[in-house]
C-alpha cells in the first residue's frame, strides 16, 4: 500500500532511474525528513565542496503526505549545505508535495550537474529533463506562473534569482509564500543548473484500511478545531507569538544588542494590511496571511528578523521586505541575521565603506531592501554578503563575536534564547544549525503548565521555569525526537503535540493514521524510535563533517552580554551551567561526552537497508 515510487535524476548523463523504496527501510524511517537524511548519509562522500556535481539534493515527501490526513502538505528538501558544510535540510508546505505524490513519486533524487539551464517535468509515472534557459533568470513567482500557463495546472518548486547566482542562503520556493528557507538548497539548486520541478498528476493515494481513515480522520479534526490555539493561528497567523515574545522582552532586536522592539509589529497591527487568510494542501488550520502588498505573510520570523532586529517599525516596510525576500528566493532567516550583523559591525567600526561602499546603520528600510536585491544579483556589497557567516574570514575574527549564529547557520528564531534555557539547548545542538524547528519545545515559554502536565510530557525533573536549566535537556530531548517523527510523516508541526499545544498529534494517533495508511501495526515506542534513529543519522553525516561538542555551542553575545529590558532583564547563559545541560543531553541521546554517535551505533544505522 501507499507504494509511490523513488527517482534518480543523474542531471550529468541525462539519465533516469525508476525504482521503489525498500518498504523494509521505510518501516525504519517513514519517509520524509528521515528517509531523505537515510540517503544523503550513504551517498555523500565527506568533504565534498557543496556546490560540486558530487552533491546530492532530495525532494522527498512524508509518509502521509497527499492522504486525507489534516495538514499533510509537507516534504523535505535536502543535500549538503552550501551556507554551513553540513546537513542541509528544509521542510516545506503547500501544494507541490501532495501533486509529486499524485504523480506517481515519493522522492527524486538529483545528483550531477545540468550542461544547461533545466528543469525536471514529472507527470504520472514519468520525469522528463527538459530546457530550462526560457525560465533562467526569472523570479520565483514569475518562473510557477510561466510553467503553470505553459504546461497547464503544475505545481512547481523552484529557486530564484538568489539560486541562480549561488547565494550561500538562497531558498527553493513553492506558491506565494511556501519555502523550503533554510541552508541554502536553493542555490544547490542553481549549481546544478535545475530552476524548478514542476509536477502534475492524476493518480490517487491507495491506502490499506479507506474505512478506518476516513473514521479516524474526522475524529481527528474534530479534536485539532476544538482548540484555542487552532481558531488564534487561523485568524492572526504567527505574528501572534510577536507580542508575547516581545511583552517578555525575548525578541532579538538590533541584533540582540537590544531584547525588545515596537508594538507597531504587533499581530492586530499586521492584520491591517491582511486580505484573507489561505492554506495549504489539506490544512484545516489556515495560518497564512495574503497581504494587501502583493504577496504572503509576514510570518513570525520575518516580522522579527526584517522588522525588530533590522531596527525597522514600520510595518508596512517589514512586509514589503518579506514579499522580496520570498520572489527573489532568499531565506529570510539568514537575510534578517546577516543584515543586523553587518549593520553592528559597521557601527562598532569593525568593517567600513572600504569593504560596504556606503554607510551601513539599523532602521534603513530603503538601504535593506537594496543589499537584498544586491545579495540576489551578487552586486557589489551584495556579492559578499552572499557568503553568509563564511565571511568571519573576511571581516576578521572578532566579528564572530557580534554573529548569531550556530555552526554557521544564522539563527532562525526571533527569539532572544538567554531567557528561555530549553529554546538555547535546542538551538545549540539541532542538526543544521541555529534552528527552532528542529527542537523547540514551545511550551516552555508560551503556556504556564501545571508542573504535572509539563511532567506527563517531557518526563519527571522538567522545571517549570523557563529561565531555569533544571530538566531541560528532556524538554530538548523530547521535542527532537517527535519532531523528527512529524517531519517524516509529511504532517504540518502546527497541528503536532508539543509544538503550539500540548494536544494535538502524539504518538497515539501517529500510531493510527500510520495504521489507516500502510496497514502496519506500530507500537507508540517503534515511532519514538524512529525519531531517535533519524537524530542519530543527522548526527553521524554532521560527525563525519567534522561536528563535535565544540560546535554545540551558542553565539558570544548569549554567554557575556546580560539583556537590557523587560521581564528578561539581566538573564544570560551561564557557560558552565550550559556546559552541564549539554552533557546531560549527550547522555539521554547515548552519545560520547564529544557529542559522537557511538560505533555500535554508527554500525547499526549503516546497515540499515
């Protein structure tokens, strides 16, 4: 059942492969995330140069993806990270996923390098290479509209300009809003010479048990609707997590040199200049916004990073730099990062106009709209900022000191973590970098729990205040795993137990859904197994990049520098209290104090097949 098929797309030989995924492996990881991370594993040399043929990029969709299951939009893209040298992986929603699945296809694999400007063509059953230099050089709204009215009714992922000139953090996008944002997939993407995906198919998605699905799915959106959360998200979106992050005074402003920013970027402010809110494939939530400036969103995290921590108020600026970010193809976490970090830099006189070629300063709305549109075309100033965080090497060491960043992956989280002690843990250790949907155990900070349902769900010896290190590598530990679960089954983590709520869908109805699906009779501890073994396979492609405990750390800022204002006033991270929570964490995974997936382990994960 549910038996899609796996493509290798050799783009250097013009050649196709068609083949199915082992159900055995599948049984192992689900799909997803976690098959996607299978196979970059075993077929990725270490030390490769992420932009070489060598590199192997992955569109893979989730378990359920496609299905009746509510929210069952999401799929992985995938390869070595040219931005960090590690693991690259994104998730992403809308509707390209459920139509490659329709398709007739689960995953393609692309290795090798395109003589010319490509892109791939899937239909049922079928993938054909075709020509691609009629779309080079379009961006990415103009590139899905071109393909939609030339090859009728596809859904397309694609890179844009940004791809195209290898921006180290350029994004793959699909309709207005949706990307696959972070570690630069996009411009792995554009090194190998593939502009977009467009997919269409006419194929249904069998399942083993129609009855008990269509049961077990009404239930189950009955129980998301009833919800607080879910009637907030489908009416406000994600800027609602804005003002009580920033009520807290946890929003990363200026660069972190400041905790807290304007109530001008507040949700009620936002939806003034919001048409509707849409969704995606299957979602019964609605979280996104269409904005009255021509495109989707702000979510949460481009409210942050291009608002509060660019020193922008202006709400309408914020959104417009959203909607710029998403038609060139830049992920907007690292585009609001670097801004702010150079921006410090020119201001503590560290760089200067010899190196910028104009006065840099916060609050420029005009001057962060031209780097972005500079940084896509590689123009002057813009060519360097391209490099992302590689550019430690350029500036001089002691820039490192103003980065927020983890393993070179700029921070995606808008949230100031020296307040909230899980959420520093989780970005410390995720396995593409500074991260918060790897690992974020939201309920730490945004719902005050009674200690026994905190307890019921991360384990015994969790403390109730976020501020406090006590227990919180099982809040980490806890969230990674089921995460990594939701990932693999193509579910939207909005509607997955422990992200915004402490409902939603846990290992229970993961348990049902994949029953109504494949017919497999899973145990709740065989899915939190699978969560654990795609951590450790993340963790050994990282290992053998070189990742250790040294590179489990956090940006300087976050241990020297206490906050300023609010409620979060005076916190930091204290480095030996870190330094205890991290090799607790290491203990509960059944790593080395190195932060090393153990032989034995290592073995059993290479032998998977």
């Amino acid at each position: 059942m549910n038996n899609k098929k796996l493509a290798i797309v050799d783009l250097s030989k013009n050649k196709i492969t068609i083949k199915q995924t082992p159900e055995s492996l599948k049984k192992m990881l689900l799909g997803g995330r976690g098959l996607n991370s299978y196979y970059l594993n075993n077929m990725i040399k270490p030390g490769i140069d992420a932009f070489s043929p060598e590199n192997v990029l992955i569109f893979g969709t989730g378990l359920l993806t496609g299905t009746l299951v509510p929210n069952s939009s999401r799929f992985n893209v995938s390869a070595k990270s040219p931005e960090t040298g590690i693991l690259g992986d994104s998730n992403c929603g809308g509707y390209f996923a459920a139509e490659l699945r329709y398709a007739g296809f689960d995953r393609i694999i692309i290795i090798g390098k395109a003589k010319k400007p490509s892109f791939l063509y899937v239909s049922d059953d079928k993938i054909e290479i075709k020509d691609g230099k009629d779309y080079w050089g379009m961006d990415t709204t103009e590139v899905q509209k071109s393909l939609r009215k030339d090859l009728s009714h596809v859904e397309v992922a694609c890179c844009g300009v940004a791809g195209e000139n290898l921006v180290r953090f350029a994004c793959v996008r699909t309709g207005v809003k949706n990307a696959a944002g972070r570690c630069g997939l996009g411009a792995v993407m554009g090194s190998k010479n593939l502009k977009a995906i467009a997919a269409r198919g006419t194929q249904g998605i069998e399942v083993a048990n129609p009855e008990l699905m269509l049961e077990t799915v009404k239930e189950l959106k009955d129980y998301i609707m009833n919800s607080k959360i879910t009637s907030i998200l489908g009416t406000v979106g994600t800027p609602l997590l804005y003002e009580v992050s920033n009520t807290l005074g946890a929003i990363r402003t200026k660069n972190s040199q400041l905790n807290a920013w304007s109530d001008s970027l507040n949700a009620e402010v936002i939806e003034t200049f919001v048409d509707k809110m849409i969704s995606c494939s299957s979602c019964i939530v609605h979280c996104r916004h269409r904005n009255k400036l021509g495109g989707e969103g702000p979510e949460y995290t481009a409210v942050g990073l291009l608002g509060a921590n660019q020193g922008i108020e202006n709400t309408a600026n914020v959104i417009e730099l959203n909607n710029v970010c998403n038609e060139l193809g830049l992920d907007i976490s690292s585009s609001g990062t670097i801004l702010a970090w150079v921006y410090e830099l020119y201001e503590k006189g560290i760089i200067d106009k010899k190196i910028t070629g104009e006065e840099l300063r916060f609050g420029d709305f005009e001057l962060s709209k031209k780097l972005l549109y500079d940084i896509s075309r590689r123009k002057g100033f813009g060519d360097i900022l391209a490099e992302s965080t590689a550019n430690i090497k350029r500036f001089g060491k002691n820039s490192q000191d103003y980065l927020i960043a983890v393993k070179g992956l700029p921070q995606s989280d808008p949230h100031d973590c020296r307040y909230i002690k899980a959420f520093a843990l989780g970005i410390a250790t995720s396995s593409r970098g500074a991260d918060h949907l790897r690992s974020r155990p939201t309920l730490e900070i945004f719902l005050r729990l009674p200690k026994q349902v905190k307890e019921k769900i991360y384990g015994k010896g969790v403390n109730n205040d976020p501020t406090s290190y006590e227990g919180k590598e099982k809040s980490v530990y806890f969230s990674d795993n089921i995460f990594a679960a939701i990932d693999s089954l193509g579910v939207c983590k909005f509607i997955c137990h422990g992200f915004n709520s402490p409902h939603f869908i846990d290992y229970k109805w993961m348990k049902k859904l994949i029953r109504c699906t494949t017919g497999w009779q899973f145990k709740e501890k065989d899915i939190q197994d699978i969560g654990k073994r795609i951590i450790d396979i993340e963790r050994l492609f990282n290992n053998r990049e070189g990742i250790s405990r040294k590179d489990d750390t956090l940006p300087k800022r976050y241990f020297d520098d206490p906050m300023k204002l609010k409620i979060g006033k005076g916190h930091h991270i204290d480095r030996k209290e870190f330094e205890n929570l991290l090799s607790r964490y290491y203990k509960l995974r059944d790593w080395t104090d190195n932060g090393q997936v153990k032989k034995e382990r290592a073995k059993e994960l290479e032998a998977l097949a």
